[in-house]
C-alpha cells in the first residue's frame, strides 16, 4: 500500500534557509511552551467547568487543550521558518497538504491495525465486545497534541535542521535516538521501551518526513497511531493509563508480545512491523533523491551528484 501512495514529489529539495542554530534552540523552547498550554488549559478549562483539575483533565478539556498546544507550535514553527530562516512556511506550506495527511491517517491507521491482528494471532489480544460507552475525545487528543507538537519539533526542526548540518542519515539516526529517550520519562517506560520507539516510531517518523520533505504525512501518521491505539483498541499509549475505546479487549501474554505498561506500541511485533515500514519508506526516500549529504557537500557537487 504504502509503495503506491501517490505523494507530491517537490522538484528538488530546498535547504537554503538561515540561522539554524537559533531555530534549533528556539525550536526547543516552543516544544516546552506548547507542552505546557496544552496542560494548562486542560486543567483550567476543566477546573472553570467545575472540575476537579487535580484529579485529572476532562476528555473535552484535553482535546481542547491539544488543539491549544498545537496552535502555538504551528505558529511558533512558521515564525521560526519564515522571519529567523528566510523560508516561509518551509514543511507546511504548497499544494498537496490534505493528500499527504489524509495519507499518513490511512497508513498509521492500517499499521496499528494490523500490529494488533498479529498480536491477536498471537494469543496476546482478545476482543471480548464493543463498548456502550467509549472514550474517543482523550484517544483523539492524545494523538493530536503528539502528532502536531512532537513532529514539529522532532521533524520539523531538529531532523531538518540537522539534515543540512550533518546529512540525512546522521540526522535520522540522532532524532530517532532522542525520540525514544523522551519518552523514557513516560509512565511503565524502561530502556528496552525506548530503544524500541526509536527503531519503531523514530525511523518511521523520520523517513515520512524526509519521503516528503514536509510534516503533513508524518502528523497524520502520528495521530493515528496514537488515536486508534487509544480509541479503537483500548490500548494505553505510552504509558498515557488505560484507555476505554471502541472494542472491549484483553491482553495476556509476556511484555514482549502485548507491550506491558506501554501498551501495543511496546509489542515486538509493533516495533518489528514499524522498522519494515519504515525502511520501505526509505527505499521510496532514496528513489525520489531525498536522501542527502550535508548541504556543504551538497553545495560543491554537481546537481546530478548532488
């Protein structure tokens, strides 16, 4: 499936912005700013509703919150491009945006379904019935608030930031890396969990960004791989707490099989299924000449080298 998404192919890839430096470390800085609005106004929107913050936000309040964060890291992101890096809207911008999310929707959501099929053949999940009640607003704001935040930041700007300074691979390899070890600060995570994300989500995430040079594909990727997870299969994100979606199910079976704390995405079987997806994405990277050495290389080469 993924091998014919008919994606935009941009005519070459533009990497001629400035101060990448400053957009590094202000990049950083918005990633925490839109982390913390999207907590803050989840806790004050339910605590004006008559709720009770402390013990956790409303689901309403979280997307709402969520739509809050990635507010301000769009909008931070397109300052840092534009003004600071003379690109205008550089990963967000031109024709075929709705394409390419609509296409990430489709592919994380076939993914994690078919991770699940697998575990399921596995012995490792059970679908016991379909629930009268299911919590879709929190599923759906978990993958909002990552999918936008997290690609902004970890796509957006250090991937590409570092693409021009180092070369695609390196930058993969680095932004993959610190993918996994943040979310060592996630409830139930370990070391294993972390490396697991960074050949699971990391290569995968990367690689949609560098196949398109832009973020549209790997945000909608990103939002349906939490939001299905959560909303349809009831599996915690990781470590995000239990979740109540779609189908009632249970897991049994070793941490490797059904992920532990972490939930489906700290399966083998998710992390093996993620690894092959994301290499076939890098094959599609390096047909269409996405795969590229440090813009200084890049410069002094000739244009059929380069």
């Amino acid at each position: 499936m993924l091998g014919r998404m008919s994606l935009p192919a941009p005519p070459h890839v533009d990497r001629g912005d400035r101060r990448r430096l400053p957009q590094l470390l202000l990049g950083i800085v918005l990633f925490v700013v839109a982390e913390l609005v999207m907590v803050a106004v989840s806790v004050v929107a339910t605590v004006l509703a008559g709720g009770d913050g402390a013990q956790g936000a409303e689901p309403w309040a979280l997307l709402l919150g969520a739509a809050a964060g990635s507010a301000v890291a769009v909008g931070g992101y397109l300052l840092l491009v534009g003004p600071l890096g003379r690109r205008p809207g550089v990963g967000l911008r031109g024709p075929g945006k709705l394409t390419e999310l609509g296409a990430g929707l489709l592919a994380g959501t076939a993914l994690i379904s078919l991770a699940v099929g697998l575990i399921a053949l596995l012995g490792g999940y059970r679908v016991t019935g379909f629930s009268a009640s299911p919590q879709l607003l929190a599923p759906l704001a978990i993958g909002i608030g990552a999918g936008v935040i997290e690609e902004i930041l970890f796509r957006g700007i250090l991937l590409r930031v570092l693409d021009a300074w180092l070369g695609s691979w390196a930058a993969l390899g680095i932004t993959s890396l610190l993918f996994g070890l943040i979310h060592m600060t996630n409830p139930g995570a370990s070391l294993v969990t972390a490396l697991g994300l960074v050949v699971e989500a990391g290569v995968l995430l990367g690689a949609a960004y560098l196949l398109t040079r832009r973020l549209w594909f790997a945000i909608g990727l990103h939002i349906a791989w939490n939001a299905v997870q959560a909303g349809v299969f009831s599996s915690t994100v990781s470590g995000t707490g239990e979740q109540r979606g779609l189908l009632l199910a249970e897991m049994d079976g070793p941490a490797w099989l059904t992920g532990g704390a972490m939930g489906i995405e700290g399966s083998a079987v998710t992390v093996l299924l993620g690894l092959v997806v994301g290499i076939v994405l890098l094959v599609l990277t390096a047909r269409r000449g996405h795969l590229l050495p440090a813009a200084r290389v890049a410069d002094r080469l000739p244009a059929a080298q380069a």
